[in-house]
C-alpha cells in the first residue's frame, strides 16, 4: 500500500456516495446511466469474486465487499426510481454496451494478463477492459442531456480521479516496489484518458463556479 | 482456481 493506492480508494468510495447522495437529495436518478452503473456491477462481479478464493488482508476483504456490494444497492436503488427520471431514461441512455462486452471479452481472451489462461485470470483481465471503457454510457448521456446537477458532476470526477491515483501508484510500484502489470497499466490509461475531456470541462467551470454545462 | 497469478490490488 502506498499514498496513491489509498487515495485512489478513497477517491473510488468517495465517487460512490456522492452518487448515492446524489439520488437520496434530489430524489430522483436522472442524469445518472443505469448502463454504466450496471457495468460497473458486472466489473465487480468478474474481478471480486475471488474475495472467497484468496485472501489478501482484511482491508482488501473489506473493500471487495463494499464495491460489491454498493455497486448491486446502487442498481436497487436506481431500479426503484427509475420513473423519477425527468426524461425518461430509454430515451437517452442509448449506448450500445454490446460492443463494450464483446470487445472486453475478445481482449480478455486474446490477451490474458501474465498470459495465464485459468478462468479468475480471464475474468480479472476481463473486468480491467470493461471498466476502462463502463463510463463511456455515462459521457454519451451527459453530452446528450447538454448539463448535469453537481453532485453527478463531483461524482464522475471522483471517479475519474480513483484510476488517475491508480495510474501513478503503479509508476510508484514499478520503481520502489520492483512490481508491474502491463495490462492495469494500459486499461488504467486508457480509463483516465477518457475522462480528460470531462475532467478539462471540470476545471473550467465547476472550479470557477460556473454551472456545468457542455460547450 | 486459485493464487496462480495474485491480484492485490483493488
């Protein structure tokens, strides 16, 4: 463990309970991609399930569990209000994850991290291509809807920050800890890379006050 | 199943 692991952690359930907040205090799931948190429950799913198998340390447990087991409530909780939405959400939450799905796979089975092909492999190496690219739904509605509230805002940056903090954490690793995995490092770039726009668009308005709205 | 290739990370 070092700072940059802990603080992409945090950053990861910091994200999560101001999605959470978010539809507690407006009481509604518009603007939020019922898509992308489904995807996200998926990547747990794949990439946790050895919680049983192995077991690393308590606040590895612990945390497996919690990003399971939010992941599912935030998907109940998104079910139950699905007709709070001001827009309906079929009408705008169109992305085709097929495509998300098949490619992840493809790369999973073409390209198994280590090249170890047992199935935990297969499904870790999986649910790293996946969440690289699960908030691409996310983006699509946002620039759809034009602007969001600012708790989804803080949100996705929060989440944009999580695998920003991984990035340099395995810098990090490679130097001080002798320790590297090519295919975190590229899913993780490829991840981040993706919320550069978002993040730009951040930095000029919600830092300077403005409200959020897409150019 | 198993530690063949240990994934410590989150």
């Amino acid at each position: 463990m070092n700072i940059f692991r802990f603080l992409a952690d945090m950053s990861h359930v910091l994200s999560i309970l101001l999605l959470l907040q978010k539809i507690r205090s407006s009481n509604s799931v518009a603007g939020i991609s019922f898509k992308t948190q489904a995807l996200y429950a998926l990547v747990f799913v794949t990439r946790y399930l050895d919680v049983f198998i192995y077991f690393v340390s308590i606040y590895n447990t612990a945390m497996k569990i919690l990003f399971l087991g939010t992941s599912f409530y935030t998907l109940h909780v998104m079910y139950k209000k699905r007709d709070s939405g001001t827009i309906a959400a079929n009408t705008i939450d169109t992305f085709r994850v097929e495509f998300l799905l098949i490619g992840s796979l493809a790369l999973a089975l073409i390209f198994p991290s280590e090249r170890i092909y047992s199935v935990t492999n297969i499904l870790w190496t999986f649910s790293l291509w996946l969440e690289s690219v699960a908030i691409l739904p996310q983006l699509f509605m946002l620039q759809r809807t034009g602007q969001a509230e600012s708790l989804t805002v803080h949100y996705i940056f929060a989440l944009g920050l999580y695998r920003g903090f991984y990035v340099l954490n395995w810098i990090y690793r490679y130097y001080f800890d002798n320790w590297f995995s090519l295919t975190s490092f590229v899913t993780g770039i490829i991840q981040t890379a993706l919320y550069s726009d978002f993040f730009w668009v951040y930095y000029q308005k919600v830092l300077k006050g403005k409200k959020f709205e897409l150019p | 199943l198993g530690d063949e290739n240990a994934h410590d990370e989150l």
